[in-house]
C-alpha cells in the first residue's frame, strides 16, 4: 500500500493538472472569442466613426459654402443698393470743369476741323437686325485675359455670341484674344484704356485721350473698328456733368454705349459661382432685353466656373446668346440730355 501511495499522488496530480489545463484552455477559448468579438464591434465602431466624420466634414463644407454664398448675396445686394442711391442721388453739376465743353455743353472739339483724337470715330456695322423672340446678351468686361479663350471655347460650345467690353492697360499681353474674339463671331468693343475712374472722369478731354488710346490699340492687333462701348462702372460713374457731355462727344464721333440691367454680381471678390448662376438665371426671365453683365479679366474663375450652367440653364429655357452691335436696343442708365 505504502508503494502504491505516490504513484496515486501522481495520479492525482495529473488528473488536477489536466483539470486546470482543461479549465484554462476553456477559459482561453472564451477569451479569444470575446476578444475576437470585441475586435469585430471595435472595427465597426471605427467605421461609423469614420462615417461620422465624413458627414460632419461634409456638413462642415456645406455650411461654409452656404455662408460664402450668403456674403456673395449680401455684397450683390449692397451693389443693387448704390446703383439705386445714384439713380436717387441729387445730381448737382460742377460748373467748374476743365475740358474744352462750352456754357452751351458742346465740346469744342466738335465739327470744329481741329479735333485732337482724329482716329476716335466709329465705323457703322451694318450688320443685319436680329430676329427671334428669346434672347439674351451676355457681355464680358476687363479682359483679355487668360481666361477669354476658355469663355470662347465654352460660348462655341452652346453656339452663342456674346460681347468683349476690352480694356488696355496690364492686358497687352493678352492681344492676340482680340482677333479671336472678333474671328469667332463676337462683337468686341471698348471699355477704356486705364479703367481709371479718376483719371477718365475728370473731363471729356480725359475721357476722350483714354479711349483713342484703346481705340487705337483695338484698331491695330484686329484691324476691327468697334463701335460699341461701355463707361467702366457704368454711366452712373463719374459727375453726370461730365459724363453727359462724354455722352453727348461719342455719341457724335458714332458710338453707342451700353449699360447693363443683369448684374452677375462677380465684380466682387465675394461672389461664388453658385451666386453668379442665380444671380444671371433667376434674373433674366424678368427683363426686357437682357444684358448681363460678367467679367472675364483675370482672377474671375468663378465667373468662369459658372459659365457652363449659365450657359446650359438658358439654352434649355430656349435662349438665343446674342452680341450686341448697334442695331441692339440701348441699355442707359444716362442719357446726354439730363
Ligand atoms: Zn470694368
């Protein structure tokens, strides 16, 4: 019995040994599989995690794209707001001008054989009046610039004509556009040399040297002789003295201006695309002979980036993209007699 006593301790001992194998190896199988199923609801928790973030990143672009809109809107409506205050304003007239215009308004320049911007006259286009019901005319100021090739190629696409309000000064190396414009069916007309306010509203004498200077410019790259022109930052610029007898000068050397009355709302810096397209397509259909005003001198990508949905949404509303020459019904805010 006494030999037989540790080999029943070993006995027991493995038996206890093999129970706590047993029991651990339960226990680790347990384990592993909580652990595995804890993995599993941690991976899914990072994948909504990361859904999460998605969204709120989503959401977070949303919102500043909505407040970028509604500072684009507020800066259009700001624009809308002084136009209304010039048209209001009480226009009191300098007397004390420096030009060469006369008590009577007529600048001496005139039918006088001593006129010092001799090229300054405008050709007549008689091009033939256009038909159709529905139309529009987009017009683009302060270019050429690197970006009138890509607005040609986007205007090609939808077969529409539009018209270049083309101004000198830091655009020179952008001249071989003008004939482009005029090649591919535009009208391209002037729109200053300096786009100065101060310098070209100081008189007609003022007015006048900046524009031959333009005219010239135009005349020489494209041979074209433009006829149209727009006053930069409309009639409404500038004393309406002066710029009733600037009126009154280019009307006689054969020009006709045009003003605008579809604001794009891209002369601001704060306009976004989205602002541009609303601005142009929920306006168009409430006007009389519409001419939009957007520009295409460097840094309006936005204008740029709108132009493709312009361009479509008035197609589809059966829209004919006009250029405007001098047939075209006048857009004044100003006329030369007050
Ligand atoms: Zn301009």
């Amino acid at each position: 019995m006494k030999k037989k006593l540790p080999f029943i301790f070993a006995i027991s001992c493995s038996a206890v040994f093999l129970c706590i194998c047993g029991f651990l190896a339960f226990q680790y199988r347990n384990l592993d599989r909580r652990f595995q199923k804890l993995e599993a609801e941690a991976f899914h928790l990072q994948e909504d995690k990361a859904e999460l973030n998605e969204e709120l990143e989503d959401s977070a672009a949303r919102l500043e794209d909505r407040e970028k809109y509604i500072a684009g809107q507020k800066d259009y409506i700001s624009e809308l707001s002084e136009q209304i205050q010039d048209f209001d304003e009480d226009e009191t007239e300098d007397s004390e001008h420096t030009d060469r215009t006369g008590k009577d308004g007529i600048y001496a320049g005139s039918n006088t054989g001593n006129d010092p911007y001799p090229d300054l006259y405008a050709d007549k286009d008689n091009l033939p009046v256009q038909t159709g019901q529905k139309y529009v005319y987009l017009t683009f100021d302060d270019g050429p610039s690197s970006l009138t090739p890509k607005v040609l190629d986007l205007l090609d696409e939808y077969d529409a004509h539009a018209t270049f309000f083309v101004v000198g000064k830091n655009n020179e190396e952008y001249a071989e556009y003008l004939s482009e414009i005029v090649e591919r069916g535009h009208t391209l007309a002037l729109h200053s040399y300096s786009h100065n306010y101060n310098q070209i509203y100081r008189s007609v004498d003022a007015f006048l040297a900046d524009y031959e200077k333009v005219y010239d410019w135009v005349y020489e790259e494209t041979g074209y002789s433009p006829c149209l022109f727009r006053f930069p930052g409309g009639s409404t610029n500038g004393s309406s003295y002066v710029v009733r007898n600037i009126i009154r000068e280019m009307e006689r050397r054969g020009f006709t201006f045009y003003d605008w009355n579809v604001s794009s709302g891209d002369g601001s810096n704060l306009t976004t695309s989205q602002n541009i397209i609303d601005n142009i397509c929920s306006t168009v259909g409430y006007v009389d002979n519409p001419v939009v005003l957007m520009h295409d001198g460097r840094g309006k990508d936005a204008t740029l980036a709108a132009l493709p949905t312009v361009l479509k949404t008035l197609s589809e509303k059966g829209y004919d993209f006009r250029s405007l020459d001098q047939n075209s019904e006048p857009v004044q805010y100003r006329k030369s007699e007050p």
